[in-house]
C-alpha cells in the first residue's frame, strides 16, 4: 500500500481496528474486512511494536503520527487506534 492510499478514512475522529504481527519477516499493511493488518519486524517489547504500528498506520491514511491515539489493546494484537 503506497503512503496515503487510504486517505479518504482519514477523517477525524475515525476510529481504526488493527491486528498486529510483530516481529513478522516482512513488514507490510492490509486492510481486510474493515480490520488493518500491520506487520512490523519490531519485537512486542517497550512499546517498539506498538509505535512501529502507529508509525504504519499513519503512513498508509497519510497523516502525522502523532494524530494517532492508542485507545485500546497496548498489551495485545487487537488494538483500536482513534484519528485526532
């Protein structure tokens, strides 16, 4: 998915599902289903995971990461990420 592909569900106040796979050999973003799959090669350890999803998600909407709140799932694969 190149950078902004999905821009048009970038709108504030979105809220985003997302399943994690940390440590993945290949790192790459999908959207299935109304779920974002992210792949990072981050390991799930002080929060490097969690900023490296972050960090994907922005990518693929377009938008700043700093834009994305990390409402829900800090220690697990599901997480629910809000647009700000």
């Amino acid at each position: 998915m190149r950078k902004g592909e999905r821009a048009d569900l970038a709108v504030p106040g979105a809220e985003f599902a997302v399943r994690a796979v940390p440590r993945a050999r290949l790192a790459g973003v999908s959207l299935e289903g109304g779920v974002w799959r992210i792949a990072v090669s981050a390991p799930a350890e002080d929060g490097r995971a969690n900023a490296a999803v972050a960090e994907a998600l922005a990518h693929a909407l377009g938008v700043a990461k700093g834009r994305l709140v990390l409402i829900r799932g800090a220690t697990s694969r599901d997480k629910r990420f809000r647009l700000e």
